[in-house]
C-alpha cells in the first residue's frame, strides 16, 4: 500500500469510531500523532516527508486555516462585546511570550544565536485552540473565557509570521546568505499584506455581488472562498511577498466584506482546514522521531517553560486590571496549546534556512514542545473545564467573567462540539 493509502486508512479507521472517541482523551491531533509515529516505526510511510510536494500540502494547510480563522472573526463584534481579554491577550501577552522565549532560549540553549533563539520563540508563539477543544466548546466556561481563547488563538498564528520572517531573515544575515535583511523582511511583509488586502477586498467584494444576484451556486461559493485563500498566498509569493501574511490578512479582509451572507460560505473552508489538520498531525507524527534525536535535557527544560512559565506569566500580565478572577487567570495561561501553526512554521524554517547552524535544536524544541501539548492539554482540557465550570457557578452575576461577548465560530476538531 503506497503512503496516501495509509493516511486514508488512520482516515477511515479513525472515522468509524470517531463518535465514541469524542469523550475521551484522546483527540484527533493526539490519535493522528500517534499513527504517524507508528506508521513510521513500522516503515508504512517514509520518515522524510518534510519537503517538495509533502511540505506544499503542508503550506497550504496553513493557508486555509489561516485565512479561514481570520475570516470567521467577527472584530467588530469582539470589539463591541468581552473584546479586551482577546485584545490584552494578543497585544501584550503574545510580545511577552516571544521575549520571554528569546531570553530562556538564549540562556538555556547554549550556542545558539540570539536570532536562532529568537525563531524557537517566534515558531511556539501560535497557539491551537483545536488542542483544547473542549475549553471553546464547552457550556461549561463562559461565552467571554471560551471566545478569548478562540479569538487568541484564531489570530496569533497570523500575527507571529512577521515576527518568524523578520528572525529568519537576521537569522540568515548571521550566516553571510543575505545583503540587505531589512529589506527583505520588509518586502516580505509589507507586499503579503498589501495582497492579501487587494485579494481579500476585491474578491470577497465580486463574491458578495454576484451572490446578492444569485449568478453563484452554492457549492461554487464556498469553493471560492477556498481558492481566494489560495490566490493570496500564490499571488503573494509571485511578487516577492509572504504567502501566510497575505492569507492571514485576506481572510480579515474577506470576512469583513461577506459576513452578511452567512456561516456557510466559510464552511466547505473550515471542513477542509480540519481534515488538512488532521493530515498534518499524522505527517508531524512520522517526522517526529528523526526530530527528537537532538532532544538534549536543556531541550527537555524548555519545552516545560514553553508549556507553562513562559505562556502562563505573560497572560498574567496582560490581564492585570481585568479583574478576572485568578482561577480563569490560570485557566486561560494553561490553554495555550501548541500544534498547526508551529509544526509548519517550523518545517518552513527548515526549508527557507536550512543551513541554519542550530537548524536541529529548533526542530527538537518544536517537536517536543507539540507532542507534550498534544498529550497534556488533550488530557486536561476536560477535568479542568468541568471543575472551572463548577466555579463558575458560584461567581456573583456581575463577575467579569459572566459580561457578555460575541459567541463566534470556533475552529473545528473533526468531532461534535459538546454541551
């Protein structure tokens, strides 16, 4: 059976019993993780699967999610409603984590450059809702917690790009490959942007039109909304921008011009994204052992901060003056798992900077960091949520936490949200 076959295979298996399987720890990203080490282990599919077409699939995973959870968020709406926690959250918080991460990198990984160290923290900034689903679709956590988390998460991965461009870029300047480093990032990020703005504008704009005039079948509307996230990052790339940039700020764009025409325009993309997602965590599950053989116990120790310190002290921070209680401070530090966004980051990393000096300790951090977050937050999301859900219970109606906010799309886990 050739390797498609195999993913097809965990595909069908893990879709058969894909309802029983909601209530228990283990999670889509958690049981493609798994099958992909197996299959790897057992030689089913190849080890060496992070580049040429394998890693194109990857990108464009990426781009659908990217542009997808962007689309989905309505800013106005989180703006008018709860829309400080999110804003704390992305504003402050995220900076935080990524100079925390260059400062513990730094001293704990030794050799590295700062700008090696800076690219460890920039890969790990994004967070993945879809971890914890149950902390975003759960009755139990209030609709201002769960859709902090959701709009947290829906953006950062986006806005870390620049960041990660900017670092590689100094990155390789260290390493005598690149003349004019702010130029490059500049380009990088300025023209993505500015395609994915004239992309989104323009052809969420044609998409509305010819929608109110009942010119597009419905099928064709949600297939265009999956090729305007495809003709961003193409068209980024074709000018010398970057492709997740231009998705990212396409799907703000777009979702700001067809939200009046219904959730079901970004449907076929969320359902694509979601499958996409779960091809990911099986191809990160067979890369994942070659990976790990530069797992040093410097490594091991920052995966941990990672995880903990460097997350939960920033979102402490930011949410000083909330007055959020420090319950739903911790839970909100705790949930910020790490998946998508950083494991393609990082093969990107891989194949943009490859003779990066300390390419292998970037991609050991990664890939330990992912695996124990899959692990960990797909185990704890449920206890912790039900035991937040009792203390939300007994919180005065006028707690900061029970104010009301925008109950937006979450991101998609392949599995029903739960009551």
């Amino acid at each position: 059976m050739d390797q498609v076959g195999v993913v097809a295979v965990v595909v069908v298996a893990y879709g058969l019993v894909s309802r029983l399987l909601e209530r228990t720890p283990l999670t889509v990203p958690l049981a493609f993780t798994a099958a992909g080490m197996a299959a790897g282990g057992l030689g089913l599919v190849e080890q060496d699967l992070t580049g040429g077409p394998v890693l194109t699939l990857l990108e464009l995973t990426l781009v659908v999610v990217l542009f997808s959870d962007a689309a989905r968020i309505d800013l106005g709406a989180v703006r008018r409603t709860g829309g400080t926690i999110p804003l704390r959250l992305l504003g402050l918080g995220m900076p935080l984590t990524i100079g925390l991460g260059v400062l513990a990198a730094a001293v704990l990984l030794g050799g590295l450059e700062v700008w090696e160290a800076a690219i460890i923290a920039a890969v790990l900034a994004p967070t993945d809702a879809a971890l914890g689903q149950e902390v975003v679709s759960s009755r139990l956590v209030p609709v201002r917690i769960r859709q902090a988390v959701n709009v947290e998460s829906g953006l950062n991965d986006g806005l870390s790009v620049p960041f990660l461009t900017l670092f590689v870029a100094l990155a390789v300047e260290e390493a005598g490959e690149a003349l004019d480093w702010v130029g490059f990032a500049g380009q990088q990020i300025g023209l993505g942007a500015l395609t994915g703005v004239v992309v989104g504008l323009a052809g969420g704009t044609a998409l509305e039109v010819a929608d109110r005039r009942g010119w597009v079948n419905a099928p064709f509307r949600q297939l265009t909304v999956v090729a305007l996230a495809v003709l961003a990052w193409a068209g980024a790339d074709a000018v010398g921008g970057n492709g997740f940039i231009a998705a990212f700020v396409a799907g703000l764009a777009t979702g700001a011009v067809i939200q009046d025409s219904g959730d079901d325009l970004l449907e076929f993309t969320e359902d694509e994204g979601q499958l996409l997602t779960a091809v990911v965590f099986f191809v990160f599950g067979v890369a994942a052992p070659g990976f790990l053989g530069a797992v040093s116990p410097a490594v091991v120790v920052y995966a941990a901060l990672s995880l903990t310190v460097l997350r939960m002290l920033p979102v402490a921070i930011a949410l000083l003056g909330s007055g959020l209680r420090p319950s739903t401070v911790l839970l909100l530090g705790w949930f910020g798992p790490r998946g998508l966004a950083s494991i393609i980051l990082a093969l990107v990393v891989a194949e943009e900077a490859p003779d990066l000096p300390h390419l292998d300790v970037v991609m050991a951090a990664m890939a330990l960091t992912v695996l124990a977050s899959t692990v960990l937050h797909g185990a704890t999301a449920r206890p912790l949520v039900q035991r937040y859900g009792r203390f939300v219970d007994g919180l005065p109606a006028d707690a900061p936490e029970l104010a009301a906010a925008a109950d937006l799309p979450v991101r998609g886990s392949l599995s029903d949200p739960p009551g």
